[in-house]
C-alpha cells in the first residue's frame, strides 16, 4: 500500500518534537511537505526528513493525502477548514479552536464532506494516564471520588512568545494550552461535567495570558476533579492523587515521551516510552499516621506510553474506516469546560453546564 503524503504545516515546539518525529516513525505515513517559513527550521525539515518546505499551507492542498496542523493556535480554525473545503483529512493540535461553537462547526463540515478530523490529544497516550486507567477498570480503586491532575512547573523568568503575551484572540495562556489535557483526561476517566469554577491569574511580570490555573469540575457521576497548571509552581505537587473508596493512586513526575522526544529519540528507539522504576506510582491506602487505618501501598510499574498510537489510529481510520482517535465531539465537551472554566474565572462563581 503506497504511503499517505502528510503535511505538516507549522515547525515549531509541536510540529518538531512531536508531529515531524511520530509521523515518521508511523509505517504507511510519509512527512511529504513542512510549512515553515524560518531557514533554520526549513533546512532541518530538508536534511532529517527529505521534505519538501513550502511558504504557505494553501501549497499543500494539491500534493498531500493528510494534513496536520501545528501553527499558532489562533489559526487552528480557519486552517482546518480550508484543508476540509480542499477535500483533505485533517488534524489538529490542541486546542482545536477558541470556543465549542466554532469546533462544533469543523466538525460539522467533516461530518457533511465525509472526511476525517480529529485533534492531537496526545496526553491519553501518556504512560501514567494509561496505568491509571487500567487500574480503574480492574476496580482497583473503588468508585473513584477525587481526581488531581497537575501540569505545574517553576519558570519564575518568562520565555516570551504569543502563548505568553497575547491574549483571548491568540487563545494563549496555560488554560486553554495544558488545560486541554487536564480538562480532556479529567472528561475521559470520569465522564461529563455538570458545573464548573476556576481561578486564574497573572502571576509574572511582562505576561498577558493566564499562568496559574485551578479548575474544579463536578461530574454527572458524583465524583470530582480537581486540576491544576501553573508556571510559576516552585514546589510541584503530584502528577496524579486519585482517591476512591478501596485505595488510591499516588504518582509524581511527567510521562517520558516528552523528553526523549526532545531528545531526539523515536517510537522505534530501545526504551522509548518506559519510565524508570524510581519514578513509578503507588496504589494503596494508608492512615497517614493516625493509626486508624494499616498501611497496605504498593508500587505500581507504570504502562509504556503509546504516542505512536495517535497516528496507527489516524491510519486505520483512513484506510479501514475505524474511528478516529480522537472524536471531534469529545474535543467539543471539552472546549465547552474550558470556555465554562474562564467564564468562572472571570465572574468569580460557578457555572453550570447545560445539558451535561
């Protein structure tokens, strides 16, 4: 079967660490073209993948099977639907659009023209997210009660650029950047939301967007997830604290992928995707001292992660008709959160979802 020809429009932190590499390490993909218009960027795409570099992403619609967009976030909407209107499936990095309305009409217009869109929620592929997953649906955990979930980092000093500096209309900041992915985990674990509240800060000087984030969500099933994104978190707290009515799952540190990718490592590379022993989690109750309770933790090997399993779905949805891997209507519960969590924010109350 001859590969797929992707373009990749956009060739920065996501097009490069992420996108360029798991294409290429996909069997029945090829990174035919790269939209990028810095030299040393475009002669990287030339001399690591043999691809094609082009000006402009409207030089792509008659040459490719695939495109994929990782350009700044404000031209997600109106890319995706130009590469639709062309005839092309598409995906698109996080997040899909600005607000659920506008998601809900891409995936509208892919539902009528018959074509795929799915959005790259890669952070379901992570190692500790597929571990717990597997521990809740082996009742390990009970009927869970409370999800953390935390992105916090300690970047005191801004590193500058739109997802900093700009505002709503560059849908920058941590809310709609890593809040995706608390916000679509949170979703996928638990199930939908029914209210909503947030606080969302400023915290450093020179920056426009949000960088210190909380959002609680109340979901249909009783439980509740607590998430977290800061840049500005000097002391980082758990990765996961997920308690239910058996035990709990206690996990610190982030997924690999990220880093060995940033590291030049691919899908195909010896150990891609295995986290360390030392930095496992830990299923368990304990009585945290008061001796009411007997401690009974356990150490819990975490799953190898899976990103390469995004684009193994994107091309068995091509070719087989399976569904996508990531569902535009999810991507759309998801958005209408978020848009729920800055409305909170901003008003200083809960919200409450309609319909949930």
């Amino acid at each position: 079967m001859t590969d797929l020809r992707v373009g990749l429009v956009g060739y920065g932190v996501a097009g490069a660490f992420f996108h360029a590499p798991l294409i290429s390490a996909t069997p029945g993909l090829r990174l035919s073209a790269v939209v990028t218009g810095d030299p040393e960027r475009a002669a990287e795409v030339s001399g690591k993948y043999g691809a094609r570099v082009a000006g402009d992403a409207a030089e792509l619609w008659d040459s490719v099977d695939l495109v994929v967009i990782a350009s700044p976030n404000r031209t997600h909407v109106p890319l995706a639907e130009a590469a639709l209107k062309a005839g092309l499936p598409v995906v698109v990095d996080k997040p899909l659009a600005a607000t659920a309305a506008e998601a809900r009409g891409l995936a509208d217009l892919a539902r009528d023209l018959g074509l795929m869109l799915t959005v790259f929620q890669n952070r379901r592929w992570d190692g500790d997210f597929l571990t717990l997953g597997r521990l809740v649906a082996e009742g390990e955990l009970g009927e869970v009660n409370r999800f953390e979930s935390r992105f916090e980092r300690w970047r005191p000093v801004p590193k500058g650029g739109w997802r900093e500096t700009g505002g709503t209309e560059e849908v920058a900041g941590l809310l709609y950047d890593l809040g995706s992915h608390l916000v679509d985990q949170a979703l996928r674990l638990l199930g939908p939301a029914v209210d909503v509240y947030a606080e969302s800060d400023v915290r450093r000087s020179g920056v426009n967007a949000d960088d210190d984030t909380f959002i609680a969500v109340s979901h249909a099933g009783g439980a509740r997830s607590h998430l977290w994104t800061s840049s500005v978190a000097s002391r980082p707290g758990p990765r996961f604290r997920v308690l239910g009515s058996r035990a709990g799952y206690l996990k610190y540190g982030l997924d690999v992928q990220e880093e060995q990718l940033r590291a030049g490592l691919t899908p195909a590379s010896p150990g891609f995707g295995e986290e360390p022993p030392e930095r496992w989690g830990t299923l368990g109750a304990d009585g945290g001292g008061s001796g009411d309770v007997s401690d009974d933790v356990r150490i819990v090997p975490t799953e190898r992660g899976a990103y390469a399993g995004f684009y193994r779905a994107v091309l068995a949805c091509l070719h087989e008709g399976a569904p996508p891997p990531v569902a535009p209507e999810e991507v759309v519960e998801a958005l209408t959160v978020l848009e729920a969590a800055r409305r909170s924010a901003a008003e200083r109350r809960v919200v409450v979802l309609e319909n949930p």
